[in-house]
C-alpha cells in the first residue's frame, strides 16, 4: 500500500489491545478510507457491511432498504434471524446475539462502512448504535468496532461530538488526508504510470492527492493530453 504507514501502525496497535475499541475514520469522498481497512485486516473482519447509497434509495422506504441490506449481511456472514429485523435496535439486537453465540475470546472486529448512510430520516439510528456499544460492546475486552465515513459533518457532529448517548465514545478517530506530492508520485509508478514530475503536478492540482481520481491517469501523456 501506499503512503498510510502511520494510519496502518495505529489500526494494528489499536487491533492488537485487550480492550474494547471504538475507531472512526472519516476524510473525503474516494481518499481511500474503505481500502485502508479492508487492506490492514484482510481476512479478520468478524462483521462487515457497506450501507446503500443514498442517491439509488427514494420515497420513503429507505430506511426499510438500509435495513432489508443490514439483513443480508448478517446471513452473508453466517447469522440467522428468524425474520428481517424492524428497527435498528432489533438489527443491532441481532447482531450482538449472533456475536455472543460465535465469541471464542479472540478478537472480534466489527466494519461498518459509510455509516452516515444508515441514518435515515426519523430512523433513530444513533440509538440503535448506542445501544449496541453502551449496553453490549464497550463491555467486551475483544470487540473492535471500526466506523467510516465520508459525510464528515456527519461524523463528527453526530458521533464524534455527540452529546448524547454516544459522548466521548470513539476511542480514536482518523482523519484520512489526501496524497501528498511525494505519495501520488508513488501512486502513480506503483500503476505503472511514469510521468514527468511537472505532469504529475499539474495532475495533482488538477485532481488533488485524491487515490480514486489519480487512478484514471494511464499511460506516458501529459495532462494536457488526457
């Protein structure tokens, strides 16, 4: 991976704990959040799902579609609830009764990604989530739940700053910046894209130190080219 050594050494530290972790990462839209954390904990994820973009959900059942989604993940992984679960409370409910039935003691790791998704309109999300870390997972020694986020208003409005229920909850937040010259310049030879370093600075203003957008850029032509 490129770049990303100081966010790697803390994830790993932070798994390698005997004590409840509560992470959230958030930063621009395609920085690299969800690549990170699949890559730092490649085959240990316990638990993971992605919500649904807002932008493909209408009307009003997109609370009903986060769920419907949170559903399949839990049977992806294993879980079998007797039915879809109505709420959030009765989604985490699930979750905590599936991961009390697999806990070996080791650690057990938790990725919600796009959090901010999840909460819909009049969906009482947070508390769904209060409950789960409150009531369940800040008292186990060997969960670690990670959050992401690209709404980062969202992030640290209502979670990180959160005054109610979830206050001073995160146990460590990342804030993943974009590329510096030096890593999008890695970036770019690492996708076998040799540019000259006067085009892969009109790239990275042109782009920003964005992974997702720098990615495009093929080939030995200059910008102006593209």
């Amino acid at each position: 991976m490129v770049g990303r050594q100081e966010e790697i050494r803390i994830l790993r530290e932070r798994y390698d704990r005997q004590e409840a972790e509560f992470i959230a990462i958030y930063g621009r839209h395609r920085v690299g959040k969800t690549y990170l954390v699949d890559e730092t904990f490649k085959g240990k994820f316990t638990f993971r799902h992605t919500a649904l973009s807002p932008a493909e959900l209408k009307g009003n059942n997109r609370m009903k579609a986060q769920l419907d989604h949170f559903y399949q993940s839990l049977c992806m992984y294993g879980a079998q609830p007797d039915q879809k679960p109505k709420d959030w409370l009765d989604a985490f409910f699930v979750l905590v009764m599936w991961l009390q039935g697999k806990d070996e003691q080791e650690r057990q790791l938790i990725f919600l990604d796009e959090l901010p998704w999840m909460d819909t309109p009049k969906s009482d999300f947070l508390t769904g989530l209060e409950a789960f870390w409150n009531n369940w997972a800040c008292h186990r020694h060997n969960v670690m739940l990670i959050v992401c986020g690209s709404d980062s208003s969202w992030m640290l409005n209502r979670l990180i700053n959160n005054h109610g229920g979830l206050y001073d909850r995160v146990t460590y937040q990342i804030i993943l910046e974009l590329f510096n010259l030096k890593e999008s310049e890695a970036y770019l030879l690492r996708r076998n894209v040799h540019y000259l370093r006067y085009d892969i600075v009109q790239s990275y203003m042109h782009f920003g130190g964005i992974p997702y957008y720098l990615g495009y850029l093929q080939g030995d032509l200059s910008l102006a080219q593209i």
